[in-house]
C-alpha cells in the first residue's frame, strides 16, 4: 500500500545550512541527480523536503499517557520527557549525517556503477532523513522554551558540527574501508534503523510520529541493498571470485554485529521511553527481535553458500546441513564450519549494555576466555580480537579508543559512559 504523506520545507536558514553541509559532505548529490533516470526509472526524482505522513493512531497508544490525544507542540512535554525526546530526535539525526560520511569513504570502491548509484540513492535518503528531524525541531517554535533556551537551534548547530568520531552513537564513528563495508553496515546496521523507526510510529509527539512512515519506506531500500550485496559476495568468495573472501567477509561481521546489538541501548532498560509513550518495546524486547531476524540473514547466505557446492539442493536441505554443520563442529557433505558465515555471540566485543558483558573477554561463540582459571587480561583479549577483526580496522581511531577504554575500564573497575538511541 502507498504511503501517503504532504511535502513541506524548513526554514530557509537551516534549508541553506543543510545545502551547504551537503556541498562539503555529499557533492556525489548532483551526479545522482543527473543520472537518476538511467539508474531508477520510474521513480520520482530525489527532493530535499520533509515528508509528513499519517498518524497511526491519534492517541498515545502506550505508556503512562496512553489514550490521551497525542502531543503537538513540544512546550507539553514536561520535565525529562522534553529532553528524552530531544536525545532521541538528537541521535536519530546523527545516525543520518554520519552514515553519509560513512559511505562516502569507500564510495569509489563499489564494484559496478549500478553498486555506486545505489550507495549514492542511500545517501541521499539519508539526507532527507536528517532534514525530516531538522523538520521536528524547526517548524515547532515551542522547543524554545524560558529559561532553557533555543533548544532547536542548539541542537541544530550541533548536530552540523558533529564528524566522523564525535556522533552519537559508536556505530557511525567507525571509518568504512571498502565496499564490504557499504555491504555489512547496510545489512546489519540500517536493519537496527527499521526497528527504531518501525517503533517510533506511536511515537507519543505527533510530529516524530508523523515523520517514520515515509523513512521507514526509504529505508527498506537500504536493507534490500545490504542484503543483496552481503549475499553476492559471499557467493563469489565462495567461488573463489571477487575481491574478498570469506575470512573478510566473516571478520566485517565481526566488526558491526556489536555495534548493532548496543544501538538499541541497554538491554536491561527502556522502560523510561515506554513510559513516555515513545515506543512500544523495551532495549531488550526490541534487541531480541532483531537478533532473530540477523540470524536468519546470515542464514540466508549460508543456505546460498551450500547451494553453490549443492546446487541441486533445496532450501530447506542445506539449511538442515547448515545447523547439522554448525552443531557438530564438523565437515558434512563436504561443507566444513569455516566455509560458513558465523553469527557472532550478542556478549563478543561490547562496550555498551550490562555490566556481565562490557568489556569482558568473550569469543565469538560468547565464551569467556581463560588463563589459568581467571578471564583473560586485557592485552590478551585485544590479541583476540586481532585474529578476528578486519586488519585495517586495528588502526582506526574507533578500534584505538575500545582498547584505550578496555584497559581503563579493568584498572578502575569501571566502565565510561556513553549514549545510548533510547534510553
């Protein structure tokens, strides 16, 4: 069913700051624009707008305020569910921008010009998703509030300051390196967006409300890409083809999967945003459905994988050969654990969620890694983690900052804090 919505603009001030980001962060913008027909006939042509959809309900539907009209203007929310909405519009935003920055890294190593436009169509969604939130803050005049300031403006200024390294959330601080990247992060990273914005559709404030349908339409996009791709590279390492083989596909997985599962903030919290009737789910609730449906992307792959040795085999058979594989640690039928892609355990590399799991030595398959009875010290987990993360990734500054809290964490006892989507 189409998704009906209006089309409106921001103020001229912050359309123009927006246009100027993207002629900094984003100047692939107009070569998409000339290209847009060759490359997505019959769709309409990308625009810069906010897109204004239909609520699902005109009362809050869930939380402490459940059945009361839904709220408009952002002056009546009171006390902390002001500024929980603020954060959450605040790192929504921040995921957009940053994941342009993002993809715009390894651009030029997509393997067709069909792979190039398609990562430039996701960029620019991202974009219009950023204006979409600029949208929330701005045409509001009620986010000024006396005695707390222009909350908007502010958090408008900054989020156009923010750059790779100083996003919200850890995800969008990690540099891409190549086309694997643009594969993984669109299959695991924009799935965990679709659970937020599927979730924000009751959101308690309309206009937030309003704003998910036509963004959780786009995004869709970036998920069918990210599935596609991760699927056709591991048919081609499986072929011994392309340019990335299965250890490298295995190792990208590796590096996001974490970073994913702490998106969704703690797993042991979220009732605050319930409450305030910004979501339907808990962290954890929310956390699990997405482990599942990962699960069965990485199955989907690895039932593609089994058919190019068996290409007779059926879906149902190579995905009972799979587990049977993957129980028993064992080749069957000449497809042996290592030919397979492996979701990492939810408790491997974490640096956000519950105490048990931060900074804690677990391995892929989420057990704790021992030397002589005791867990690992930290210089032998970041060995570890060597032999199992993209080797260029060890240099980034995103890799340099874990260590450095991995290390701080196990002489002080305590972890830093740091942001989650949804608290």
């Amino acid at each position: 069913m189409a998704i009906r919505y209006t089309v409106t603009t921001i103020s001229p001030k912050y359309h123009q700051a927006i246009l100027e980001w993207q002629r900094r962060n984003f100047p692939e913008l107009q070569l998409l624009l000339t290209y847009w027909e060759k490359y997505f006939p019959g769709l309409p042509k990308f625009q810069l707008v906010a897109k204004v959809g239909e609520l699902r309900s005109d009362v809050i539907e869930v939380g402490k305020y459940a059945g009361q009209p839904k709220i408009e203007r952002a002056a009546e929310m009171a006390g902390n569910m002001f500024y929980t909405a603020r954060r959450i519009i605040r790192a929504q935003c921040s995921t957009e921008f940053g994941s342009i920055e993002q993809h715009r890294m390894s651009l030029d190593t997509a393997p067709t010009d069909e792979a190039r436009f398609e990562i430039l169509r996701i960029m620019a969604e991202e974009l219009r998703h950023a204006y979409q939130m600029f949208w929330v803050l701005d045409h509001d005049p009620t986010w000024k509030r006396p005695g707390h300031g222009d909350v908007a403006a502010e958090t408008i200024e900054e989020l156009l300051s923010m750059r790779t390294g100083t996003h919200v959330l850890d995800a969008f601080n990690i540099e891409f390196r190549d086309f694997l990247d643009n594969a993984v992060y669109t299959a695991i990273i924009d799935l965990v967006g679709k659970y937020q914005l599927d979730m924000m559709q009751i959101f308690s404030y309309a206009p937030m409300a309003r704003s998910m349908p036509p963004m959780l339409g786009e995004e869709g996009f970036h998920m069918g890409f990210g599935r596609r791709a991760l699927k056709e590279l591991a048919v081609a390492a499986t072929r011994g083809q392309g340019n990335y083989s299965m250890e490298d596909i295995q190792r990208a997985i590796n590096k996001w999967y974490p970073r994913g599962l702490e998106m969704f903030g703690n797993e042991r919290s979220g009732e605050t945003a319930v409450a305030f009737g910004f979501k339907p789910k808990t962290n954890g609730q929310a956390q699990a459905e997405y482990i599942a449906e990962v699960e069965g992307i990485i199955e989907g792959v690895n039932i593609a994988i089994v058919r190019v040795h068996h290409p007779t085999m059926s879906p149902d058979e190579a995905r009972s050969l799979i587990r049977e594989v993957q129980r028993s640690g064992e080749a069957r039928r000449g497809i042996r654990p290592e030919d397979l892609l492996l979701l990492p355990d939810h408790r491997f590399f974490r640096r956000r969620g519950p105490e048990e799991y931060v900074f804690q030595p677990y391995d892929l398959r989420g057990n704790v890694l021992t030397e002589g009875g005791r867990p690992i010290a930290p210089e032998k987990y970041l060995e570890y983690l060597a032999r199992v993360l993209p080797e260029p990734y060890l240099a980034s500054e995103d890799f340099r900052r874990y260590a450095e809290q991995l290390k701080a964490y196990h002489a002080r006892g305590a972890s830093e804090t740091a942001p989650f989507w949804i608290a």
